[in-house]
C-alpha cells in the first residue's frame, strides 16, 4: 500500500505494535488497554465490542447480534462466527403475518435467540488469551460508574423519544432525569453493570478449573442458567415467543468467509445469511465496468456505483438467505462472468427507475417470483436506529472484525432488572414464505451488520467496517474503492465524501423503499448533482448536520512496511488508537 498521508481532516494513526479502530472512542481506548496488557487482537476486539455495547446503547446491545470475522496469522486462515441468533421454534410466518400484515410487527414478537453473547464469547474461547473478566473490565466499569452522554447519542435519544416512554424500564435507562440526557452529563447503566458483574462472578466459581471453564459457565448463565429462565419468564408473561428450550439449544455458527479478488488483493464477506456478499458482488463488478478508470466521484463515476448497488441489491432480494434453509446460488452470484453479464443491463445515460429485476440463474432450483417492491416511503424519525463497528490488529498479525448491533429501545422491551433487550433482529425477516429471507423455526433472519478483511497476502492485513444497516455495503465499496482504485491514504478514503441509493426496499421492517432516489452528502458540487439528475436519479442533498449514517472504521497491519495504522470516520463518534 501507499500512503500520501497529507489529504485527510484528521490524521492516519500509525504505530508499529498493534491498533484499535471502534465506533466511540471510549471502545478503542478498552481494546488497546487490552492490547497494552498482553492481549491479542480477538482480546482487543472483545473487549472494544462489549464497550461499544455500554457507550453506544442505542446502536448496539450485549444481547444483540455480533457477527465477526477473523484471520489467525498463524494458521494463515480466516473464519466468521455469524453472532446471529435464531428464530424461536413456535415462529411462522403464518403466525407473525396474523399479527403484523405484511411485515414481521413490532416489539415482543420479533425477538430472537441473542447471538452477541455466544460469539463474543465463542471468539474469546477459541482464539483469544484472556479471561471475560479481563476483557469486560472497562465496559462494567462504564456502565457501573457512567460515561458522559454525548452529542449524536443525545440527538438520537430524542429523535427517537418515544421509544423510551417514562415509567417504563427503556425509560428509566434513557431519560433518567424524566429527560433525554444532554451532551456532558453522566450516563450510567446500573442493572447493565450488575449483570455483567454477575456473569464475571460466575467465570471466577469455575475459575479454578482453568479459562474454559471459566468462558463456559458465563456462557451457561447466559444460555441455561439464571439469565435465560428470566429471559424466557420475561418472554411468557409478556406475549413473547422465546423459550428455555431456545436459549438452550443455540450456539453460534462458525465458517470459512467468502472472497473474491480485486486486481491482487483479496477481499472477505460473511455469508448470504448476511449482506456481506453484496460487497464482493459490488467489488466485482466495479472492476468490470473499469470504475477505476472514471474519475473519482465524478458523475460516470457516481452513476455506474449506483447502478451496480441496484443490481446487487435485486439479487440479495431474491438470493440471499440463511444457507442453512435456503439454497443460495453464491459460487454463480461471485463469479466474473456474472459481474460481466450484470453490468450489460446498466445504461450509460439512463438509472434504472427502481430496483431492477434480478439476475437470472438456472441452478436446478425452482423460486417462485416475488411482487416487484411497493414504494414505502418514511419520516426521517421512523427510521430504525443501526448498529456500530470494532477493529483490531496486532503484533502477531491478527486481525478482528466485528459489526456489533441491537440498540436497546421500547419495541424490545428491557428485560426487568437486567439492563439488556433480547436481540429484536427477526425484524429483518419477511413474512412472505417464498422470500429467501423469510421467517422459519430455528432460520437466522437475513442481517444487514457484516464485517470484512481485505488483504494482500504477506504484505498487508485490513479489517473494516461501518453502521449503517442497508447503507454499510454502500459505505465500505466506496472506501474499499477510495483505497485501492484511487490511491487515498486510509483516513482520506474514510472522509472522502460518499453518496447512497435508496432504490432498493430497506432491510427492516416496513422495509421503505424509495424508487430512484440518490442522496449526496454535503462537498458535492451543483453540476454533478445536475448531470446526474438528467440520468434520471432523485436527488437529495445529505446535510453535514443530519442523522450521520455511516461510520466506517479501519485497521491496517502493514507487514512490508512495518507498520500499524488506523483510521476512523468523523461522521460519527468513533476513534483509533495504537502503539
């Protein structure tokens, strides 16, 4: 890689010993304090996600989803935990139909199995060298002690106001006061703290018995023990659907990634149970088209991006599923002669009205054909919170990637007592039974969070990642571009600015879909918001001072050189640090 290091508002933070990029700065800090005492990047990674599960509560939950992914230098080998959990076994989706119409409804019902806690602890146990005690230090201590509230948590809290009703247990967490916190007071997180507490107590009664055992009784309160009959009293007496049997029975998926390759450097997805594959199909297909050839962020440049996303975005709607129920043609969707047949369709003068139909592919398996998407359009507020992101490398060569998610709010409802929220993620799924996302016992619902690693074997290793729910594959190919295409040193590809497609139905519930629409953030000039508009794109500005969507995230260990670097997006609140 090469670096200018002169382009970029904030600098590209470099050290020669090990590096923490993370959603909020507080995370980074936990996980190169973990760094600093001996740990390695699973250790520093761990201990970041848990922290960002304290510091960002309303982008992320310890009872959330946490997929992850992986690359062990020794081994010289990646591997992902999906984090993701499952559907309860009594759900259907006749059943969630009956109760939500078109969609997967609100609150108690789209609770599934939380996946967070078995990947983070999955990931400490197999490859790791450290206690949960050790890595969940800093986030009790957060949430025991408090941190202070700041300005985009503030804003979101009372965006989403009504989400965290006075007298309920959201409530009492989010406006503590009878108000949503102001930037600088103290925020604090009591029955978080205890219950966290309370899983450490349990890892030092197996103490003894060596870390494993420790790592596993954790996992046992969690998923057998104390917490989960609470868990599923909780669920029984409010209408819920999880049960003991559920919690019991579920453990964390572990794979090999998907990839493939950008000129000479290979870049890793999670699977089709998520959305990474979008990325690899996007990668692709940009280099077909020669992107970069174009001039950057110039209109042809723009325009063919955003025409690629749309047909990605019609094969995830028709393909992607958990593999586990449904099959998912991947070898074909990541091959090159598809991104050569796909890019056919797109006109050089003209955007697709919409979402355009998907790829055909004839692999022996019969899929009915889904409706063509209805145009849901949403106020601003009505958009669901996201997620947040942690990154580490270290002196090993290493590398942790995870996109943690589940923000605490009213629709899934505060477990009394515990501080947490049981994963509300089967919001993601569909209630139409021939939708390869749909709902199913025991399926994992489509997920939007999915972090990557790119590298050049030998030479560089780069886990990156970003929030944005159905905007983060958007956000990761344009910097992944930035980067690689376009020579920018890492900060200055995070900065870059970036332009989104709306044109294909969202991920969550009610699933808006906002046929040909195009936001361009602030930096663009009139003339390309012009020329693009004659193509046929929707236009919308994208203030610097509205809801930031994106927060992308970057660790780089860069062997030939011998070098750390980080970098971290000022879209958001997050932060690297290193050594």
């Amino acid at each position: 890689m090469t670096y200018k290091f002169d382009t970029a508002y904030r600098p590209t933070i470099q050290g020669t010993r090990h590096m923490v990029a993370a959603g909020h700065y507080m995370a980074a800090q936990a996980g190169f304090l973990v760094l600093q005492a001996g740990g390695n990047a699973i250790d520093a990674g761990v201990a970041a996600g848990i922290t960002l599960n304290i510091v960002e509560p309303q982008m992320c939950s310890f009872t959330g989803v946490a997929p992850i992914m992986i690359y062990l230098a020794a081994e010289d080998r990646l591997v992902t935990i999906d984090g993701l959990g499952t559907w309860p076994r009594r759900a259907t989706c006749e059943l969630l139909a009956q109760r939500g119409g078109d969609c997967v409804p609100e609150g108690i019902l789209q609770t599934v199995v939380p996946g967070a806690p078995d990947a983070w602890l999955t990931a400490l146990e197999r490859y790791g060298t450290m206690r949960f005690s050790d890595v969940a230090a800093e986030a009790i201590r957060l949430a025991r002690d408090g941190f202070p509230a700041y300005r985009m948590m503030a804003l979101t809290i009372k965006r989403k106001i009504a989400d965290f009703p006075l007298g309920t247990d959201a409530g009492a967490i989010f406006l503590p006061r009878g108000r949503a916190p102001e930037a600088g007071e103290m925020f604090v997180q009591a029955d978080l703290a205890r219950t966290l507490q309370y899983l450490v107590d349990e890892e030092k009664a197996k103490g003894g018995a060596g870390r494993a055992a420790g790592i596993a009784a954790v996992r046992h309160a969690i998923y057998q023990g104390d917490l989960a009959k609470t868990f599923a009293d909780h669920q029984r007496a409010n209408g819920g659907l999880l049960d003991e049997r559920d919690l019991a029975g579920y453990r964390v998926t572990i794979d090999a990634p998907l990839s493939v390759r950008y000129r000479d450097i290979d870049l890793f997805a999670c699977g089709p149970w998520c959305q990474g594959p979008m990325l690899l199909q996007v990668v692709r297909m940009a280099e077909a088209l020669g992107l970069d050839t174009r001039t950057h962020n110039a209109p042809d440049y723009i325009h063919g991006l955003i025409e690629i996303l749309k047909l990605v975005a019609a094969d995830r709607e028709a393909y992607y599923g958990d593999p586990k129920f449904v099959p998912v043609p991947i070898d074909t969707l990541l091959s090159a002669d598809y991104a050569r047949a796909r890019i056919a369709a797109i006109g050089k003068e003209r955007a697709f009205d919409g979402m355009p139909p998907a790829g055909r592919i004839d692999d022996g398996h019969a899929r009915a054909p889904l409706a063509p998407p209805k145009a849901v359009e949403l106020a601003g507020a009505d958009r669901p919170l996201d997620t947040s992101y942690a990154c580490a490398v270290d002196a090993a060569g290493n590398a942790f990637s995870a996109t943690p998610s589940d923000g605490v709010m009213r629709k899934s409802p505060i477990v009394p007592g515990t501080g947490m929220a049981l994963s509300p993620r089967g919001i993601q799924s569909r209630v139409d039974p021939r939708h390869p996302a749909c709902v199913a016992p025991g399926k994992r619902p489509r997920l939007t969070p999915n972090p990557a690693i790119a590298m050049r074997r030998g030479e560089f290793v780069m886990p990156f990642g970003t929030p944005g729910g159905d905007l983060q594959v958007q956000a990761m190919a344009q910097v992944f571009l930035n980067l690689f295409a376009h020579g920018m040193d890492p900060q200055a590809a995070v900065e870059a600015t970036r332009f989104y497609s709306y044109s294909y139905p969202d991920s969550f519930a009610p699933h808006a879909y906002y046929p040909g629409l195009l936001k361009l953030e602030d930096g663009f000039p009139a003339a390309t918001a012009e020329a693009l508009a004659r193509r046929g794109h929707r236009i919308e500005p994208w203030p610097s001072d509205e809801w930031p969507r994106t927060g992308v995230c970057i660790a780089i260990d860069d062997r030939k050189r011998g070098l750390k670097l980080g970098a971290a997006d000022s879209r958001r609140t997050g932060a690297a640090v290193g050594w």
